[in-house]
C-alpha cells in the first residue's frame, strides 16, 4: 500500500520499469526520458508552490477540502435586562450555508509514440511550458470568474451533487438560491435584497464616488481597512487620474521629500501572474490584475495570506491541504514508452466563502453583468 499522489517522481519506482533501463530510450538528440521526467516533475513542483504562496491569490482566498461552509445569517437576538429571579429566554444566532464545487481538469500533451522516437527536447520544454501556463491560467480564469459572478453555480458536474449550490457575494434574493440576510453590524440591520454586485449606469469608468461606495459595502459589515481593490489594465489610467490617487514608488526613483507615495507596496510584478500594485486610493491597495475585463473591479477586505476569513476558498479534494497538478502516464503505453500520451491533471473548485468580504463593480451599465475574465 501506497499514500500519497502518484507524480512524475513514481515513475521510475514502478516495478515492471527499471530506472537504468529507462535511460536506453532517448529522444533524437540523445535525451533520455528519464531526463524529460526529471524535467516535468521540476515544472510542476514549482507551479504547485507557486499556486499556494502566490500573494496575489494568497491575499484573497484561502484552501479547504470540506466541501460545505456554515455561516451566521439574520439580526442578532439582543440581550435582555437582568432580573434577580427571572431567566433570559434561550436564544440561538440563525445560520445559513452553501457549498464549494469542485471540477476535475486535465491537459493532454499528446506525445504520440513516433514523436518520441523523433524529437528534440528544445520541443519537449516547449510542450511542459505551454501545459504548466494552461494549469496556471485555469487557477487564474476560475478565481477571477467567481470573483465577478453573481450567478450561482450548481449541477453535478461541478461537485455540488443535484441539490446543492455555490452562490456569490450578497445578493438580491431574487439573483440567488441561497437567500441571505448579512449579520447586523454596528446597529444597521440589512434585508435579503443586500447587494454587493454593483452596477454603475454608463460611467464606463471609475469615481472617487465609486470606490467610497465600495468601502462602504465592506465596512459596514466590519470589515475594516486597509482593503484591496483588484481591476483590469484597461483602468489603470482612469484609476491614476482620480482626485486622492497616491501612486506607489517606482523601481529605481528617489522621490523629494514633498512627494507623497504610497507605503508597504511596490510598482514591481510580486505574482507570477503579472499582477502589480499601482497605488492607494480611498483606503484601498489597488492592484492590476492582467485577465479583469474593462469596467470590472473587485474590491475586498484581506485577512492576511491563505486566511480562512479571507473572501473566497478554494476546495480542494479530500486529504488534499494545497493544490496539486500531477500528471498521469497513459496505462495503455505498456511501459515501452511510459511519457506517450501523457497528460496534465488538477481538481479544485472556486467558490464564496464570506458573502460580506467582497463586492463586485460593473461601471458601464445601470444593470448588472456577471464578468468573463480572459
């Protein structure tokens, strides 16, 4: 018995494969496949570390393999004054839950049996660069897409069985299957037609105005600042010119002692995906995350790297504490050639895990859109 994930290292461990045998087979400029294993299983372990420290995900989500999450839904109870020979009524908070999908993926890389014998492993890096930029860009596109949907997501095929849902932020009872009344804070109360999925009609870009509604959707719940402000490259401009913007010091610029920048960021890529922060505006670190659409902004309160209070999570299979892409031989190769067919597997899901920590914003039209990342 064996525990553990099957990667590329098991390989040469298998007991029908001898690891010295291995290196006899070779691509045609004499590269063995034991170094084209070495080679894959070095690319997916750095893209699964990146995938679980990379802070820009790490800032806003965090990793679960338990499939539901309860939560505190309602107005409080209250207290009641003390008497000496009475007793409080008992009383109990109201909750509410949702699920956290879960969707299988993989990425052949379709080697064929006379490719092998024939290429070169210049082609061969090319192929496990491309695989490893598509896994990377799935993580990407799912956590983005469930940052700017308001839909539900629900069905068998994304591990949520036939009765259960993964809903957005707070929403209109009318937008949901989970219908959800945020705490009460600070003495407001708040119904089921709370919305966090605004829709600002034909400003087509951003206002101070703006991103001081947004704040507001975060701190009234608790939330308080700093906050995180996630757009796309198609804003930054507009985002620079606001009234307030104080930008974040450049790589290489000793800026005079009257200019004002922006502390604890810098205007250097921090995340493999390209990201960057620009600045702060309105108590929020803005950042420009390649992939957004134009006119889409996601703003949240982070609690810190991989936080399970942090606004969104990421399910994970059972046993699973982190992501992992494996790839998996074809079983059919009959070990002659073991790398022919194989492909790039991964399973996780991006679902809402405070409904109050995040808000979305759609600036070109009075009536919301859910937004499709690219």
């Amino acid at each position: 018995m064996a525990t553990g994930p099957r990667d590329l290292s098991t390989l040469g461990l298998v007991s029908g494969w001898d690891a010295t045998a291995l290196q006899n087979y070779a691509l045609e400029d004499g590269t063995s496949f034991a170094t084209v294993v070495g080679e894959m299983n070095a690319a997916l372990t750095a893209l699964n570390s990146e995938l679980y420290s990379d802070p820009l995900w790490a800032s806003a989500c965090y990793f679960t393999n338990i499939p539901q999450i309860e939560y505190r839904d309602g107005v409080a109870n209250g207290m009641e004054v003390h008497t000496e020979y009475g007793r409080p009524d008992a009383k109990r908070a109201a909750t509410q839950g949702h699920m956290l999908p879960l969707i299988a993926y993989d990425r052949m890389l379709g080697w064929t049996w006379d490719y092998l014998r024939k290429a070169r492993m210049g082609q061969i890096e090319a192929d496990i660069a491309d695989g490893i930029k598509d896994v990377r860009d799935q993580y990407r596109k799912s956590i983005l897409t469930r940052a700017l949907q308001r839909v539900d997501d629900s069905g068998t095929a994304k591990g949520l069985g036939s009765g259960g849902y993964s809903p957005g932020f707070a929403t209109t009872a009318g937008s949901t299957g989970v219908d959800f009344v945020p705490p009460s804070f600070g003495g407001a109360t708040f119904l089921n037609t709370h919305e966090h999925y605004i829709a600002t009609a034909a400003s087509g870009s951003y206002t101070v105005a703006i991103l001081q509604a947004m704040r507001t959707h975060l701190r009234e719940h608790g939330h308080q600042a700093p906050y995180e402000l996630w757009i796309g490259p198609g804003s930054e401009v507009a985002i620079k010119a606001l009234t307030g913007f104080v930008a974040v010091q450049q790589w290489g610029v000793n800026n005079a002692i009257t200019v004002s920048t922006a502390t604890g960021l810098n205007g250097d890529i921090r995340s493999l995906t390209g990201a960057y922060y620009i600045g702060i505006l309105e108590e929020f670190k803005i950042m420009v995350v390649p992939g957004i659409p134009l006119y889409y902004g996601f703003a949240f309160k982070s609690y810190g790297a991989n936080s399970a209070r942090n606004p969104l999570a990421i399910r994970l299979p059972k046993g699973q504490d982190r992501p992992q892409a494996i790839a998996m031989p074809n079983p059919n190769s009959g070990g002659r050639y073991p790398l022919q067919d194989i492909m790039l597997f991964t399973e996780f899901g991006v679902g809402v895990n405070d409904r109050t920590a995040g808000s979305a914003q759609y600036n070109n039209n009075g009536t919301w859109a859910d937004g499709t990342p690219t």
